[in-house]
C-alpha cells in the first residue's frame, strides 16, 4: 500500500480493502469494524454544522481517489447528512455528472475555474434540464472554482444548458458557466451566485429559481453563430408563475458586458421577476432593456426592474413602458440577500474548503515585480478553525459588539479563530494590536447587510474605523465604512476619514466594501489580497505603501479627485498596486492616481473604465523630476475612458519597447526527455521557451512573447495554455529536419490573444511540424497565418494545420495555399496518449 493511500485511509478512520479498477478505486468497508451508513450517517459523532466529515480527490492522471467525477459522486452514500468534500484537481473532465436529488451535503472544490473545467456536448430537445452537462437535484450542495460548459453547438442554436440547479440551498463561488442558450438553467430552489463567470446568448439564464446573483460577470456572445443572423439576444428568461411565489433572480453588483446585443431578459411566464441592482451594464445592453418575450399582454403583471445601475448600457430613456418602478420595501426585501434566500441562515452554515489552494505567484515581467499571494501559513493548523465567536447586536451570540470579540482573543494568538458577524450596522472603531499575534477570519453574512462604520475625521491615524496590525488577517462579506463628508456638499466639510487601514502582512478581503470619501482604503504596508471587493470614494481612496493586488473589484468614484495614491519610495521597494480585471465607474472623475512618492506603483490590467476616468489619467503631484521613476500603467484595458490617446506622456508602457531593441533571450530550455510543466508561466519577447529536445507536456500555463518565442525540436504536447503576442513575429519556430523525425507542437484548447500580430509560425526547419486543434485565435493572428521563412521549396514537407478552431483569427480564407488538411485518423496522432504519451509516463510524475 502506498503512503498516500495509508494516509488518507487513516484520515477516513476506517479499515477498508482497496481493489484497482480501470480508472478508479473503490473501497469496501470492513463490516467487522463500521458498515457503510454507519460511517457515513452514524448519529452518535453528529458533525456541526459548516464541518467537513471527508474528503475525496478526484484527478485525471491517478493521483486521487477517482479518475471521473461521477465515479466520487456515486461513492457518496444515499441519504448522506455529513457535509463530504470532493475536491477535483485541475483538468478538463469530458463527463456528465448528475448529483442525485438522495446525496445532500457535498461540497465541490476546484483548483481554479480557468483550469478544472467539467464539459459534455448534449442538447436539442425540449426537456433542457437533461441536456445538462451538471446537474443538481441535491439540496444543501456548494461549488467552488470550477467551469461548466456545454459545448454541443449544432448548426441552429439549441438548448444546451451547461448547468441544472433543482435543488435547494444551493451555492457557487467563483465558478464558470459556459454555453449558448440556457446555459444556466436554474430551475427551482434557493441559490447563491457569487463572483460567477456566466456566459450564453439566448436565455441563458433562465429558470424558476429563487436566486442571489451577486458580483458575477455576464457575457454576452454568440459563441460559433452569426449574431447578425439571430439578433439581440436575451440574458434572462425568469418563470415566476404566480404573484404567490416567491422566486425570481436578482442581480445585485454584477457587470454586462459582451460582444453580442442583447435584452436583460424576457418574461418567461406571467409573473417573471428580474432586478439588476447597483450594476454596471455595457453598451451591448439593447436600449429598450427588455422584451415581452413569452408573455404578452402582461398587463403589468411582469417585475423587470432596473435600480442605480452605471454604464453605456444603464440609460432608461428608451426603456419598455412596462418596466417596473420598485417601492422601497418592496426592494429591500429582494436585494437583501438574508431576507430573499437566506431567511434560515443556510449560507453560513455551508463549508469552507478544508485545504487552501497553494501559494500562487503572480509574476509581473515586464515590470519585474513579484507579488507573493500566500495562505496564512505561519498560523498552526492552517485547514482547520480552532473556534468559533458569535456576535449579534439583538443577543443570541457569544458577544454584541465585535470590540468584545476580539477583546476576548489571547494575545500571541497562532490558531485560525472565526468571528461570525451577525447582520446589523456595528458602530464601532476597533483596532487589532499587533499583541494579538494574529490568525483572525472575520466573516459577515452579506456585506450590504453586516456593516461596521465610525464617522472620525481629520487625523488619518486617528480617524480609521477598522485598523489592522496583526499578521494573517481574512475578512469575508463584510463593510468597512468611515460615514465622515459622505453626503457633505461643501469640500471644506471634507477630510481624512478613513474606513479601515491594513498594516499587516498577508491580508485577504473576499467580497468586502470599502465606503468612504476620502482616503477611504489606507493599503499601508505587507502583502494584500482584494477579491471582488467594493471601494467607493473620491480623494485618494486608496492609499498606502502596501503590496497588493485587486483582483475583480468595483471601484466607485463618487466625486473629483484620486483613485489611488501610492507611496513606494525607492527601486528596491516591492510595493504596489495590482488592479486585474476591475470596474472603474460612478458619478465622479477622477484620475487613476497621483504620485504620493517618487517611484509609486500602480498597474491596471484587464480592467474596464467607464468616463469617469480622465483623459489625462494620471497626475505626478509633488514629485516633478520623478516622472521616470513612478510607474503607473495600463494594460490591456476596455471602456471609455481607457483611451490612452490623451494620457500623460511619462505614463509607462508595459508592452514591448522597439523591436530593433531585441535580441535572443530564453526564459527556459528543456532538453530532456518527459517534462512537464503545470500552471507555469514562461514569459520574454524573443526565443522565450526553448522547447529544444524530448517529448514535454506543458498544462494550463502561460507563455508570452513575439519573435519565435516557442521554438526547437522537441515533442510536445500544449494544453488549455494561454499564449500572449506582445508584439509582432511569430508563435512559433519548429525545427523538424526530416519526415521520419517525431518531433513536433501540439496545441490543444490553447488561447491566442494578445496586443501584437503574428502568423502563428514560420518553418525553422524543411519539416517543421505544428498544429493547433480546438484553440481559439483572437484577432492577434495574421491572416495568412503561417510563414514558410527560409524553406522555400519545402511546402510539401512542412506540416502546418489548424483543426476546429475559432475566433476572430481562425478564418482560413486567406491562409497560405500549403497548410495542411488532415482526415480524422490522422489528427486522432495527435492525441496527448498517442503523441507523447505512450508509455503513460504523465501518470507517473508525482503530486
């Protein structure tokens, strides 16, 4: 037995017999020592609530528990009342998997949604929930970090959902749902959608369901189909049947955006109920908002709502006569996510992951800054939470004031302790000393409804509402807010009112606000991570010398001023703020920062700014003469006021400098033979990965350059990578000298993009041998798409193909007249297994 197996057999605690089956383990209770229901469903131990009783690996290569996803599922007894873990590796499973309305309480955990990704192609009928790729009939179910997709695409639009929820008590944290129409279909029960990625195109989210969309992404597009055959297409398609009912979807801090129009939904009975709260909404949003759809003569019956949304897209001046104006009662009650879904507190009670995902490390190339975004891993027990404090205002908790709380943490405290916030407004000024150690999670229910807020002003020091000084510090769904010239219509009744000041190391915020008007977020020192995260404010809102990154958050500017006001002060500081694919919006301008020292830090990449962003976009304040030094950049940006047309000259740019400037420069060189690189990132301009001699399989990673920056002889298979032109050149340079050479690069369900051009290869070699299969090219590939370079005469020999690939720079019309067509046995030699895989030696590289 394997120690990898005696250690998780004795984590079950249970005397088991392992039998090898094709491609998983199945496991017989020894009935001498616990039977099956016993071990499962035993009433003497009961689990608390929120605890996770087991954990199941499931991972592609053998590394687990169970290869197939359905295989886990099915080992989970009928009846199951302990909350069970399954956690999937990264991967794409080619499966359709069905949890079963009899086992409740799982708990499904990716790697990442990028790169652990569940899809099947199924579809065409009208009964939709069946063509699901993942179903759920089960109540009390949670997913994490995983993608859903559908990818059945016949030759007219069909139902394919990629996704069916029946169940209730359900909820998805920072998953992927991917299809085209009813992609979504969430069908009945209580949900909770939070930071979400959903795409579709018609109807793709629709259903009976009674569900909180909160901070998710909704992309519009057509996927493989002419838009402009179609049309407008529809977000939403709500079946509230009866004025009775309850259900209905409400989209609370979320972003539309896509290349598709389309309606924010149509009715799909006589009661539908739709709310977009607070939400920013794209110019793709069809300027009548909604349409009739499946109802008509309503008459009124219908609640599509719109309330403070921002954007292009939010403008009501065209709206549908019959969109509904929402009274405030009636309001708080659907956007209040405690009083729409979660009346019996189910959110809370659901589980956390019981191991974090390894550190990450986010390298910055072109800036050759590194921000290291790491678990708490100086805290003793880093899976587990030593204990529990409640708090609520109304009594029934441990303590009412979260001061009390924290006061009754030991000083030097080591362990993972959880304050679990009740709803109410806390006010409150609080500090943590750095006397406390450390290894605190503070947890609210909702940020919009646990609110913790104090009015001090004038000093920063002293005006802080919540002030962090330990080390490892988690807070989750909770408001920080400093109410000091908030609502002050005279400047001069403004000042320093800071909401909460981050002074530790490794500190995370998961879906927390941050409301103020100036200085609100005071990001002062160590390594911070914010994920889909609120910041509103108008002068210098955030501010500091901290290391940190922004990743999915909303800034709001509420007034003229300074969104950021960073304060590195030298080369050799490691400080800066990251913002990656954020939202730049509200009824303010501002610019995106001003220099506060001489080498200050900011970066936005992959982020959207609507015109509140001015065109100058940046501001050097008082540090005239350090223009070279600050680096404050764009990248990659979208929106209105991302135009850089108008920018400050001394904004950095963090694309490629003059190609007459470069030379030969390899960030890796792999000449042995069975490599393998997961989750790697190889980043350079020209020759950036020395692919030279063996056969190598690079999973999930990231390559970036512009001249050859893939390039040698070896045997190589590229999978669900993520390929970055920065300039113009070439993918690739293959050198297979001969046809009897089994030299080659294979590209799998690979992504182009990019802010350069390049054909996707030229011929180093009179045999060079590259194809791409299942990939997606962005306008970044040239139309001819190949070059033959110095092997002239060598078209015959060369073999250059691209199977079933799409997007914008996959039109072969105009590709050159010598690539290579391939029949389906012929591609089939490309398989990862027959290509370089043959002596399954993938399989055998550890964990």
């Amino acid at each position: 037995m394997s120690v990898f197996l005696s250690i998780w057999l004795l984590a079950l605690g249970a005397l088991v017999t392992i039998h090898a089956q094709n491609d998983a383990l199945s496991f017989n209770f020894d009935q001498s020592s616990k039977s099956t229901s016993q071990f499962f469903n035993g009433e003497k131990t009961p689990i608390p609530k929120g605890s996770i009783s087991h954990v199941i690996i499931v991972d592609q290569s053998g590394h687990g528990h169970f290869r197939k996803l359905q295989h886990a599922i099915d080992s989970v007894p009928q009846g199951n009342h302990k909350w069970i873990e399954i956690q999937v590796r990264a991967g794409v499973y080619s499966e359709k998997v069905e949890i079963p309305s009899n086992k409740p309480y799982i708990s499904l955990v990716g790697d990442d949604r990028n790169n652990t990704v569940i899809q099947f192609s199924d579809g065409g009928g009208s009964h939709t929930p069946e063509y699901a790729t993942f179903s759920v009939s089960a109540d009390n179910f949670v997913a994490r970090r995983i993608t859903f997709k559908n990818i059945y695409h016949p030759p007219i639009i069909s139902q394919a959902p990629a996704v069916s929820v029946s169940g209730d008590k359900v909820a998805f944290y920072d998953c992927g749902f991917i299809g085209v129409q009813d992609t979504l279909t969430d069908f009945l029960g209580r949900h909770l959608f939070d930071g979400c990625y959903i795409e579709g195109y018609i109807d793709f989210i629709w259903g009976y369901g009674q569900s909180m969309y909160h901070g998710c992404t909704i992309n519009v597009t057509s996927g493989p189909y002419n838009d402009k055959i179609y049309g407008a297409g529809y977000i939403t398609a709500q079946g509230r049947k009866n004025i009775e009912d309850s259900n209905g979807f409400v989209f609370k801090y979320c972003t539309v955006v896509g290349t598709a129009f389309a309606y924010l939904g149509r009715p799909y009975q006589r009661y539908s109920r739709v709310v977009f709260y607070k939400s920013y909404l794209s110019d793709n949003v069809v300027p009548s908002g909604w349409n009739s759809g499946f109802v008509t003569n309503h008459g009124g019956s219908v609640v599509h709502a719109e309330v403070d949304c921002v954007g292009p897209g939010s403008d009501t001046s065209q709206r549908v006569k019959w969109g509904r104006k929402l009274k405030s009662n009636e309001l708080n009650l659907l956007v209040n996510t405690n009083t729409f879904i979660n009346q019996d507190h189910w959110v809370a009670n659901q589980p956390l992951p019981t191991r974090r995902i390894s550190p990450k490390l986010l390298t910055l190339s072109f800036l050759n800054v590194r921000f290291l975004l790491s678990g708490a891993t100086d805290c003793q027990n880093t899976s587990t939470i030593a204990y529990t404090i409640t708090v609520s205002q109304s009594g029934g908790a441990n303590f009412t004031t979260i001061t009390n709380a924290l006061n009754s943490i030991p000083s030097d405290n080591n362990q993972w302790i959880k304050i679990l916030v009740n709803p109410g407004t806390y006010k409150e000024q609080i500090a943590i000393q750095k006397d406390k150690g450390g290894c605190i999670i503070l947890e609210g229910n909702d940020r919009t409804t646990t609110i913790i807020t104090f009015d001090n002003h004038f000093s920063t020091s002293n005006s802080t509402t919540f002030a962090v000084d330990i080390d490892n510090f988690v807070a989750r769904n909770i408001t920080f807010k400093n109410s000091y010239g908030i609502e002050a219509l005279d400047d001069t009744k403004r000042a320093q009112a800071v909401a909460l000041r981050s002074y530790g190391d490794k500190h995370a915020f998961y879906s927390c606000g941050f409301v103020g008007y100036q200085d609100t977020l005071w990001d002062y020192q160590g390594r911070h991570y914010f994920k889909s995260c609120y910041i509103e404010g108008a002068v210098d809102f955030i501010f500091g010398n901290g290391q940190s990154v922004y990743k999915h958050c909303s800034i709001n500017v509420t007034g003229g001023g300074y969104i950021t006001a960073q304060s590195r002060s030298s080369t050799n500081d490691n400080s800066g703020f990251v913002f990656r694919k954020c939202h730049v919006s509200g009824t303010g301008h501002a610019d995106l920062g001003r220099a506060y020292d001489a080498f200050a830090r900011v970066i936005f990449i992959d982020s959207e700014f609507s015109k509140v962003v001015n065109p100058e976009g940046w501001f050097i304040w008082h540090q005239n003469g350090h223009e070279s030094d600050v680096t404050f950049a764009e990248f990659n940006c979208t929106g209105p006021g991302s135009d850089t047309s108008k920018r400050v000259p001394w904004i950095k740019n963090i694309g490629a400098p003059e190609d007459t400037e470069r030379v030969p420069a390899v960030s890796l060189g792999s000449f042995g033979d069975k490599h393998a690189f997961y989750s790697c990132g190889f980043v350079g301009y020209q020759d950036t990965l020395w692919d030279g001699k063996g056969r190598h399989y690079f999973k999930s990673c990231y390559i970036e350059g512009a001249a050859d920056f893939i390039f040698g002889n070896g045997q190589s298979v590229y999978e669900q990578c993520t390929i970055n032109v920065t300039g113009a050149g070439w993918i690739t340079a293959q050198s297979r000298p001969s046809t009897d050479d089994t030299t080659g690069y294979v590209f799998r369900n690979c992504d182009v993009s990019g802010t350069g051009h390049a054909d996707l290869g030229r011929a180093y070699n009179a045999s060079a041998r590259v194809i791409f299969i299942d990939s997606k090219f962005s306008e970044v590939v040239n139309p001819k798409g190949w070059d033959i370079w110095n092997q002239s005469g060598h078209e015959n020999d060369v073999i250059f193909v691209e199977v079933n690939c799409t997007g914008p720079g996959a039109d072969i019309a105009k590709r050159v007249s010598w690539e290579k067509k391939l029949d389906y046995s012929t591609v089939k030699q490309y398989d990862t297994q027959i290509f370089i895989n043959q002596d399954g030696w993938i399989a055998k590289q550890p964990l």
